[in-house]
C-alpha cells in the first residue's frame, strides 16, 4: 500500500458522514486490504487535527468556517 493511514483516512471520510472506528476498520481492510486496530485509526485521526495535516489535505482549520 503505498497509501498512508492518514492518506486512507482522508479519503474515506471525505463523504462528511460520521464513520465509528469498527467502520472504518472494515472500510480500509476493504478499500486498501490492510488491517489497523482501534488505537491506531484513533491516532491517525488525532494526526489529521494538526494543523501540518489539516494545511497538507486541506481541511478546514480553526480559523475558517465550513461552506
């Protein structure tokens, strides 16, 4: 996979909805057949709050509002 769990993550959850952890698990075995646990989506999840990630895949940052 050449793919990072935060690259996945940024995909998958691009649709807006609100995803659990178990979701999202079974997306990205599905999608990227490779297995995460709960703890590690949990911290890529954390990864994309930072503002290097949130400039990297650009996300909304504090200072801007949703459209």
């Amino acid at each position: 996979m050449s793919n990072s769990l935060t690259d996945c993550l940024v995909k998958i959850m691009s649709d807006g909805k609100p995803w659990t952890f178990w979701e999202l698990q079974e997306e990205i075995k599905r999608r990227y057949d490779v297995f995460y646990g709960e703890p590690t989506i949990s911290a890529g999840i954390r990864e994309l709050r930072r503002h290097s990630s949130r400039k990297k895949y650009r996300l909304i940052t504090n200072n801007e509002e949703a459209s």
